[in-house]
C-alpha cells in the first residue's frame, strides 16, 4: 500500500543515515524503481527502511509503498533494532549498545528465556526447549552470523562501561579495539573514563632514518666487502703455499674462515629480525 511520507513517524533514538548510501541508493531508485518496501507499523512508526525513504525524499517523492507488520511496542522496536543489524559501518560500541537494547526486548517478549541466579550461580531455565525460544545470545548469534561468545562479550561491555567512558571509546574511533573497550569495562567505574583516556593517545612517530645516510652506510658496507674480497684474491695466489700446511696449522686457517662467516651470518640473521619487527609494527598500525 502507498503512504504519505509526511505521516511516517521515525523514532527519536534511531542510528543517524549515511549520506552516501542515500544519494547511492536513490541513483537506484531513480532508474529501477523501488524494489523492497518499507515497514512501518500499523500507527505509521517505521520499523525497516530509513535509508529508502530519505532516498525517494531526495528524488521528491510524497508517497512511498509500505508494507503494514501487525508488530508494534516491543515487536516492532525489535525488528528496527535487527534491520539495524545488516547497515554497515556500525562500531563496536554502537554494536553492543543495539545487543544490549535487544536483550532487554527479547527477554521482555520472551521472558521463559531470562537466566536467573541461585545462590550466586547462574541457572538456565530448563522450560527453553518445551517452549520453542532460543536464548538471547543464540538467536542474536544465529542472525548476526557470530558466535555466541562475540555476543555476551559485547553486550557485558555496553553493559558496564560508563557513559563517560563510552564517550571516549566512541570519539576514539579505531584506537579502541573491542578487546580493549572489554577490559575497560571491567575496571571499576570510577577508572575507566581515565583508561579509555590513556588509549586515546597516540606515541610520537619513530623518526625514519635519512635516505642519504642509509645510501652512505651501504655505500661503506659494500667497500669493506670489496676489500676482503680483494685480499682473497691476493691469498688466492699463494694457494699452493698454504696446501703444505701442517695439519695445525691448516685448522687455523679454517677457523678463521668459519668465524669470518659465523659473524656474516649472524649479522645477517639479526637485521633480517629486525625488519621482521618493523614490519610487524607497520602491521599492527595499519
């Protein structure tokens, strides 16, 4: 059915659009027509399909088909939260605040899956099978394709996070993992604005080493190199000289050799570990 846009309710607290998704979306529109409707509710809430309707908004359209789902108050609520689910670009912190929302709708609408505590332990509640409903992380792991685990862990850190430490974690963008956000959470209140804080900042870059000296450095290696291969050459002349050796003295000879290139190996060895190191850093920072 077709629907004024102008009668749809969008609900206060719903994720801000993304611009470029709309202006891309509405190019779509533009040429196909528009392939899935919205949802709303049956008092015109919209439940799925916000970034549809501010796109047919930039194309001027006042109507818009819809379809009407029978959810409304906490149905309805929990279907915009999944639809938020499959947008991109979603943080690990607004991912939890969205799981820890779901949870309390989902055991709202589904209370016979709440675990309880007995004696400071957690019990499962043995009804879940009678019943038909998954507990809250399994069915939030089934859609968001995760793992039960990932889901606790994020819901337990929107959970007990400050909302002056997730204020931090949110303006730090990337320079908070979410095993970091996780840890933070778990420090009392009082320390974890403080921790989120310290995350925040960012060591001074190591200063790179000039072009011109390293060019110079291997300009000197690469001479001390050419002058102990010109010194061979001139022992390479008294080759039979050195072949009526005693026995003494001929290991001599070779233990000089070897420790000549038991220090090339192991000069070797350490600057290729070094650029192992380096390179992992490099890694990490990207």
């Amino acid at each position: 059915m077709q629907i004024k846009i102008s009668e749809i309710k969008i609900n206060p607290g719903r994720r801000d659009t993304q611009q470029r998704n709309v202006e891309e979306l509405a190019r779509s529109i533009a040429a196909v027509g528009l392939m899935n409707p919205i949802t709303v509710t049956h008092g015109n809430m919209l439940i799925a399909g916000l970034h549809r309707l501010e796109a047919v908004k930039l194309l001027g359209w006042t109507e818009i088909e819809c379809t009407v789902s029978d959810a409304d108050g906490l149905q309805a609520e929990l279907a915009e939260i999944d639809e938020n689910f499959v947008r991109a670009g979603l943080s690990h912190r607004e991912l939890g605040d969205l799981l820890l929302r779901r949870k309390e709708l989902y055991e709202a609408i589904h209370p016979e899956t709440r675990q309880g505590q007995r004696n400071g332990q957690t019990v499962k509640n043995d009804n879940l099978t009678v019943l038909g409903a998954k507990p809250f992380s399994e069915d939030t792991a089934d859609k968001l394709g995760v793992s039960k685990r990932t889901v606790e862990r994020l819901v337990q850190t929107a959970a007990n996070l400050t909302p002056e430490a997730k204020k931090t974690i949110r303006d730090a963008g990337d320079k908070i993992t979410k095993g970091a956000a996780l840890k933070i959470s778990r420090l009392p209140p009082d320390q974890q604005a403080e921790a989120a804080a310290v995350l925040t900042i960012v060591p001074p870059a190591k200063p790179k080493p000039d072009t011109a000296d390293l060019e110079s450095l291997l300009k000197e290696f690469k001479a001390h190199a050419q002058r102990f291969i010109s010194g061979m050459t001139a022992f390479d002349r008294q080759a039979e000289t050195f072949a009526r050796m005693s026995y003494v003295q001929s290991n001599e000879l070779w233990n000089s050799a070897v420790a000549v290139t038991d220090v090339i190996r192991a000069f070797s060895k350490k600057v290729n570990h070094i650029k192992d190191e380096l390179q992992g850093e490099h890694d990490h920072e990207n």
